[in-house]
C-alpha cells in the first residue's frame, strides 16, 4: 500500500504524558535508527513502508517501544488486534496449546480445529455452514475465487468463467488476488493480465458518483461481458480505502443478479468480519447473505489464520485432500482465534463498536473540518474511518498531506499505519475494539489537532 519511506532523521518532539500515550525522545528515536537502517539493508524496500518505530509489544489499545514510548493504537496493526495487545485470554491459549506439544498438525484432525469451526459455523448464517481454515488473507481471497471459477466452468459451462470485482479494491498480493484487485498500478508486473477479470466502479459516491446499480450491468456491457459467462462477483464489504459500505439496495440488486445470472456472490470480510463495522459480519447490514466470505485479520486477534465460509455446493467441489495447505488450521492459530472469539462476543465488543461509531463520526467530522477543506472525503463504519486527503474541490489525492498527518500523529503518540487507497492519500482510524470512549476521543483530538496543523 505505501509507496514512500518516513524519513530516518530523528526529531525533536513535544514531550506527551497521557493514560494512554507516553513520548519522551526524539522521533524516531536515535538508538534505533542503526536497527532499522540493518533492516533496510537485509530486506526488501517494500518493508520499510510503514513508521519508524519498533514495536516492543503493547496493553489493550497501546503499543510501546524499547525506549520508553507509548502510542495510543488507531491501527490494531491492520485491523488485526481487536481484542487488544497482549490480551491475557489470547496469550494463554497460545501458551497452552504449545505447553500442550502441538504447535502443527498439517489437515490431521485437532480438537482445537472442530471447536473452532464449529464455532465459526454457529456465527454464521444458513446457508455459509462450512468453513476452511487456511493462514492468510490473500489466501482465502484466491480460495474463493478458485471455487467460483471451478463452480463455474466445472458445473455451469466451460464458458462461465468471468470473476467480477470493483475498482480500487484489495484483495491481497498474490497473482489471483491482485488479478482480482483494482487498482492498475498493482497489476503492471502481472504483464498479460486474464481477460477473465473484470473490474466495474465500486458505488462509493465520491470517485463513483453514480451509486444505482445500472452502473454495474453498464460498465459489463461497455465491457463486452456476457452476464452468461459471470462465474462470480466478489467485492470487499467495505472498501478498505474508503471504509464505505456500498449502499444496502446496491447490494440487494447484485444480490439479485448473481441469482439471475447464476453467479457465486462473494463478500471479502477480511477487513469487515468480526465485529468492525459494529455487525459479527459486514455483509449483515446488507439484509443479504453471499455464496462464500473471505475471513482474516480480526477472526485470530494476532495470529496467522484466515478462513473462507460458505455452501454447501460450493465447498465440496474438491475432494478429499484436493484442497487444502501445509498450514490450515494451526493449532496455536486456531486456539488464538477461539479465545478471540470469545472475548469478541463475552465483552460484547460488537455492540461496543457500533456504539463508539457516532464518536468516530463526530471526529472525523472534526479533523476534516480542522483540515479547511483538504479532506476530499471521509467515511466511518462501526470502528473504521478514512479520511481521503484531496486538492480541494477536487478528488485528486494529496498523497504528501496524509503522509504528513501519519509522521505527526507518530510524534504526538497516535499510533497510524502509512496512508492506504488511491494514489496513498486515505489515513485510516482503526482502534482496537476494546477502545474506552475517553481513548478514542483522546485520540481523535490529537488528530484534529495535527489536521489544523498541517
Ligand atoms: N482482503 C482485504 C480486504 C484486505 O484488507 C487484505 C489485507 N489488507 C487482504 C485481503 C489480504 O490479506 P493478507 O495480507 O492477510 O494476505
């Protein structure tokens, strides 16, 4: 997602005692630029995308340093912690089960596994009853994918192969994902891209006026596809670059068409699931269930594991030991995940988001006012935000602002991950669910503050 690299030149910053966030050196802070720089010589550049600080670990909705400095999280790393850092349920399940010697157990049966499916299946409406558990997102993304496609050319006509899926979306990084992913940028490295991927614009209302649902039959006739050779659409519930649900009557309609058309409706929840827009599932505020989901991130609260749901039809299309991977279901993944779960739904952290969002609202309202008009557009959901800096009165992004408003939050003790979306100019606000109300709105006044700043 980021495209430019924080500058490694420690400043000098304001020193920050709250509850919540404690900054007491330079940022970055100097002993750590000799770590970083190693890093940056021994990997990639591509990791060198997001602020320069070390993570040491953290509590709830704070992340620490070695150095002594503490962050108030607006990142639960990529929406991933949402019962909090160094929560105690998460920590003794991974401990246990590795107390308990299995830390692997390939596709070979575990107890951990059944709970969690069973689990899993018991969140999830008819007909979503089966779940497969594999490690990353990307991966249940190209999973789902893979069985619309089979399900098309296998069960419905060897021409039914076309996915269907949105401008500006993320699927992931790998060949099916970003085949599937629409931003063009993404994709030059693939060369010959599938003819078999299309994208239509997402009804987002500010890059896509036009938010009826004839746009999408439109952009599929403009682009010479026969809604008969549709195997599947799939589309994040909310665009991450957005954090804008797609309106429910647009979903209805497309839910209606897939039916029409007979094509596998596919929902990636890898960012929605589990409790981020203030649902157990995104695609709930919809009032329609899809044929398959793609889960990640939020469904472990820290460790590696991601799965896809979905019917009956669909996910016994391979047989036995014909889809599957070294790493489904990891035990020490799986347990995380259940203690997860659990305190996701004991602590009512679902309601707890939906709560908090007309707090988020009324932040976001406050920092693109502070702004003075160089927010082209902002969106909240439960408890994800994204404010997309733009030139004003245009949807041309200012990519150097939003990094801006990052660098700064990270000095005043907001913890931001690198701008997201169009051309790198969203900044997302995405706390950990277990957030205090006084937390956030700490937060969200540290970044008004910044926006009127910059
Ligand atoms: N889908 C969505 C909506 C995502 O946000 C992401 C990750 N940002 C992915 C898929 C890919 O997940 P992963 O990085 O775990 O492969």
């Amino acid at each position: 997602m980021a495209t430019k690299e924080f500058p490694l030149d420690p400043q000098t910053v304001p020193a920050v005692q709250t509850a919540y966030r404690t900054i007491r050196t330079k940022i970055p802070v100097p002993q750590s630029i000799e770590k970083l720089q190693r890093l940056h010589d021994l990997e990639p550049r591509s990791m060198a995308g997001q602020p320069p600080v070390i993570w040491a670990g953290g509590e709830g909705a704070t992340v620490r340093d070695p150095y002594g400095n503490r962050w108030l999280d607006f990142s639960s790393g990529v929406l991933v912690t949402s019962v909090g850092h160094g929560r105690p349920e998460v920590v003794k399940a991974i401990q246990d089960t590795a107390a308990q010697g299995l830390y692997h157990a390939y596709c070979f049966p575990t107890d951990v596994r059944l709970r969690l499916v069973e689990t899993l299946t018991d969140l999830l409406p008819a007909p979503l009853k089966r779940v497969f558990l594999l490690t990353t997102g990307s991966e249940a993304c190209e999973c789902c994918i893979k069985l619309a496609r089979t399900w098309g050319m296998k069960v419905a006509g060897k021409s039914k192969k076309v996915l269907v899926t949105f401008d500006n979306a993320f699927h992931g990084r790998t060949l099916g994902s970003q085949l599937a992913g629409g931003a063009p940028g993404l994709k030059t490295w693939i060369g010959d891209l599938d003819p078999a991927f299309v994208q239509v614009p997402f009804p987002d209302g500010f890059r896509q006026k036009d938010v009826s649902f004839d746009v999408f039959e439109a952009a599929l006739a403009r682009q010479g596809v026969d809604p008969a050779d549709v195997c599947g659409v799939m589309s994040e519930t909310y665009q991450g670059c957005n954090a804008k649900l797609m309106p429910a009557e647009y979903a209805q309609a497309l839910r209606a068409w897939c039916d029409k058309h007979n094509a596998v409706l596919i929902f990636d929840e890898v960012q929605a699931g589990f409790g981020r827009t203030g649902k157990p599932f995104g695609f709930m505020h919809y009032g329609i269930t899809p044929d398959l989901i793609a889960c990640g991130k939020g469904i472990s609260g820290g460790m590696p594991l991601s799965a896809v749901a979905g019917t009956e039809k669909l996910m016994n299309l391979y047989g036995p030991g014909e889809m599957t991977s070294t790493h489904s279901a990891n035990p020490i993944c799986s347990a995380a995940a259940l203690a997860n779960i659990r305190v996701i739904l004991d602590e009512g952290l679902i309601e707890h988001a939906a709560a908090l969002e007309p707090v988020l609202v009324d932040g976001c309202r406050r920092i693109a006012a502070a702004a003075g008009g160089k927010v082209g557009r902002w969106d909240v959901t439960g408890l994800v935000g994204a404010l997309q800096f733009a030139r004003p009165g245009t949807t041309t992004p200012d990519s150097d602002l939003a990094w801006k408003m990052v660098l700064r939050a990270i000095q005043s003790g907001v913890m931001l991950f690198a701008p997201v979306g169009v051309g790198g100019c969203a900044i997302k606000i995405n706390p950990p669910l277990i957030i205090t109300e006084d937390a956030l709105q700490e937060g969200l006044d540290v970044l008004e503050k910044i926006a009127a700043e910059v």
